[in-house]
C-alpha cells in the first residue's frame, strides 16, 4: 500500500491539508505501507518555495513522518511532456490552436442562450493526425462517452456521465502541465494503491480515472475526505478556524493535541475516546471509517484538549515546546522543571503557562499587582499588623515546606479569630500578583523562603498607597 500527501505550495499548511497528511500516514502505516511527501508546484505564477518550506516544517513540527520526498513536480517537468505526447501519438489526445478569443466567443455565446459552456471539440479532428508543433497549442484529451464509476471508500460507489465532461487540457501553451496530468503521472511512477484528498477534488476524479486507463495502468483506490465547516455550519473561515498549522503552534498549541485533534474531525475509534495516542491510533484507523458528514473545527475543543495533554505531559516534555514562549535568559529546565510541573494544571496552552510562569523569573521588587486582586483581597485597617504576623510565622516556619508554611498560616489564623483566606489571599497577592495561581503554599516553596519573605515585606510597604 502506497499513499501521497501531495500539496500545493500556494499558502502555508491550513487545518485541512494537515488533517489529510494525517489520515494518509495513518492509513498507510496501518498497513505497513508507505506515504510519499509530493509537493505539486507547477502553477508558477502561484506556488511559492517558501511556502513549500513552511509546509515540510509545519508537517516536521506536527510530527508526519513520510517515508520518500518531499518530491517537487517541478523537477519531473520533461517527464509530463513526454507522457502527453504518448497519448498524442495514441490517439487519445490532440493539439488544440483555438485562440484565446474563439474560447471567449464560444463561451459568451453559450450564456447568451443560458447553457453551461463546454469545449466545442473543433480541434479533436485532429486526433491522430501529424499536426506541427511549432505553432502555439495546448494539448487536450479526447473524453468519450460512456459512463465512469468507481467505489469510494468514504462515499460509497460514484457514477459521472462523460458527456457532461470537456476535452480538458493536459498540457498549457506555456507547455507547462496541468493538475490533471502531473497527478495521474506522478500516481503511476510513484505506484500510488490509495487517493486520500479532499472532497474538493471530487469532480476532478473522473478525469484521473480517464487519464490512468489511457495510460494503461491500474486505478487506485480513491478516498474523498469531507469539508471542515466552522462552529458556523459554514465552509471553515480563517474567523473560525481556517487558520495555519504554524499559528496554532505559535498559539500554544502541542503538535501531539492538534494531531490528535484533527485526527478525530471527521473519524472516531467508537466509544466515547478522545485523547488517543498515536501510536493507537496508527493501529485503529482505516479512511473506510471516515464519516461521509463534514467535520466542524471546535477551537473551544481544541484548547480543552490542549490543555489535556500539558497537564500529561512532563517537564522534560514539554520543555522544548515551551521555550519559545519564555523569556530570553529563563533558565533551564533543572531551574524551571518544579516551576513548569506546579503550572502545567492550570494551562490550556504554552502561552498561558508562560504566562502563569512568569512571576517565578520577575525580580521580587517587578511584581505587578492585578488590579482586580488589590481591590478585592486589599483592604481593611487590620491587613497591616496581620501581615506583618503573616511574615513573622512564615520567617519562624521549619522546614519551609508546603505541610510547615500552611500549617503556620492556620494556626496563625486561628489565634486571631479571622478565617485562613483573610491570609492566604493577600499572601497570594504579595507572591504572583494575581488574583488566582497554584496551591499558594506550593508557590512559596517554589520560590523559596527568602524571596517569599522579601515579596510579602514589599507588599506590606505598599499597603498605604494600594488600600
């Protein structure tokens, strides 16, 4: 078994491309196959080499592993004019020299009498015969009629009537190929078994399947995936996801959480599974269990599985997907590991951790006090002296750990007949600055007696300018 994930460096890698990329290495590894990386840049005026670029390190980063390629199409150019003129020799296509005006006249004239336009075939009488080459002309192929179907694995048996079909171009005037024939080329070279694409790519089947019996070659097994429609019902916009896979990571998002994300937009193993590792999901996939319904892209959902995988995941993990979002000079991950393990719980993505991350590196006199925490929890004409008790039972507290530091706080609280939270609050305050953070006993072993004890004495300076 052979697939291809073959995209056109047009743009960078979106959600469906990936989602594609995915299901084609799945389903060729489920059976011990292979899958071809196939870059189909041959429209020059919109195929871009940074975006081929950014495609191969956006699927690099998702984790896709293809096992020949990246193969660019426009290296096999020589190799499409040679099978074209195959089919010219054979018969089964022809030069075409209508003007680009008698197209435009011919299709002017059919929406004057409310027809579909369709290739008059005023060229096809020259099939067969020995035309000259020197003249501009494209090369079409000859449809007959007749009647095309082939079985789906995803919907089912298809039929296409060929009359509805034009003698559709296989090689430009510019003597560049078209999609039609590079892809059919390239599937028979390449011995691709199975097409997995898009159902975008429906209409153009018909035609490949003309292409691979003139050829003489075997038809693969072809595969349409579904639409992925946005929390809209609407064809998947950039407002509701359409985004690329580079800005999901720069996001925060993990490539494990998108893989297994996409991954089930569209297919499920049964049950009520959602967190599925790959190497599971390698063995339990088969694009014959794909739903034929489109697929909705739930940016919510994406973020709750994120935040699934974070909170999974070890320091050691998630450490070289968290360093871009970190500070130049955090230190490494011996330094940050309790700080990342202590956080991870809280974080939907590597840029919230960061965040939640960030007052453990501030200088103890850089904390920035949350406005909304000052004016809840810092007030009273009592908070002084309580905090000032506060730090003393801290400063006495051996060992400082989580048991020792909390213990101190309640029994502080006890004797001064108030509840532990008139405490705990303003100390989480005086620690992160914020409003909410981790158990605030873990923070201050985290960070340490000392500098707990300093950042607790700046807030009780500032008491009088903050109540």
């Amino acid at each position: 078994m052979k697939l291809r994930f073959a995209p056109s460096p047009t743009g960078f890698l979106h959600v469906g491309g990936a989602r594609t990329a995915i299901f084609n290495l799945l389903h060729a590894h489920r059976s011990d196959g292979q899958m071809i990386l196939r870059i189909e840049d041959t429209d020059v005026e919109r195929s871009r080499q940074h975006h081929a670029e950014q495609i191969v390190s956006s699927l690099e980063w998702l984790g896709i592993q293809w096992d020949e390629g990246p193969i660019y199409q426009s290296d096999r150019l020589d190799r499409y004019r040679e099978r074209a003129e195959e089919l010219v020799r054979a018969g089964r296509a022809y030069r075409c020299f209508c003007t680009i005006e008698e197209l435009d006249a011919d299709r002017t004239a059919a929406e004057r009498v409310g027809k579909s336009y369709k290739y008059s075939g005023r060229c096809r009488a020259f099939a067969g015969a020995d035309t000259p080459r020197d003249q501009q002309h494209v090369i079409r192929f000859a449809v007959n009629p007749g009647a095309i179907e082939f079985h789906d694995l995803i919907r089912g048996d298809v039929r296409f009537e060929a009359e509805l079909i034009d003698d559709f171009v296989l090689l430009r005037s510019d003597d560049y190929p078209t999609y039609h024939l590079s892809v059919v080329v390239d599937d028979i070279d390449m011995a691709i078994t199975h097409v997995a694409r898009g159902d975008d790519h429906l209409s153009n089947t018909p035609k490949h399947i003309l292409l691979f019996q003139a050829f003489g070659s075997v038809v693969p097994v072809f595969a349409h995936l579904p639409l992925i429609l946005g929390s809209d019902r609407k064809r998947l916009s950039k407002r509701t996801g359409a985004t690329s896979v580079e800005e999901y990571r720069d996001l925060g998002i993990v490539p494990d959480a998108l893989f297994n994300f996409l991954l089930l937009l569209g297919w499920n193993p049964g049950g009520d599974r959602e967190l599925i590792p790959r190497d599971d999901a390698g063995a339990l996939f088969d694009l014959s269990d794909v739903n034929k319904a489109p697929a909705v892209f739930d940016a919510e959902k994406l973020l709750w599985m994120n935040g699934q995988y974070i909170m999974r995941m070890s320091a050691e993990q998630l450490e070289p997907h968290l360093r871009p979002f970190l500070a130049e000079g955090t230190p490494g991950l011996d330094v940050i590991r309790p700080i990342i393990e202590l956080n991870k719980t809280r974080s939907r993505t590597l840029k919230e951790l960061a965040a939640q991350m960030e007052p453990y590196f501030a200088g103890d006199d850089a904390v920035a006090y949350d406005d909304e925490a000052v004016k809840k929890h810092i007030k009273g004409d009592e908070l002084p002296v309580r905090l000032g008790n506060l730090r003393e039972a801290l400063a006495a507290a051996e060992p400082f750990d989580a048991t020792t530091t909390e213990a101190a706080l309640r029994k502080l609280a006890e004797s001064s007949g108030v509840s532990a939270a008139k405490y705990i609050h303003p100390l989480r305050i005086a620690l992160t600055g914020k409003i909410a953070s981790p158990g605030i006993f873990d923070v201050a072993v985290t960070l340490g007696k000392e500098r707990s004890i300093r950042r607790l004495e700046r807030l009780i300076k500032r008491l009088d300018e903050l109540i």
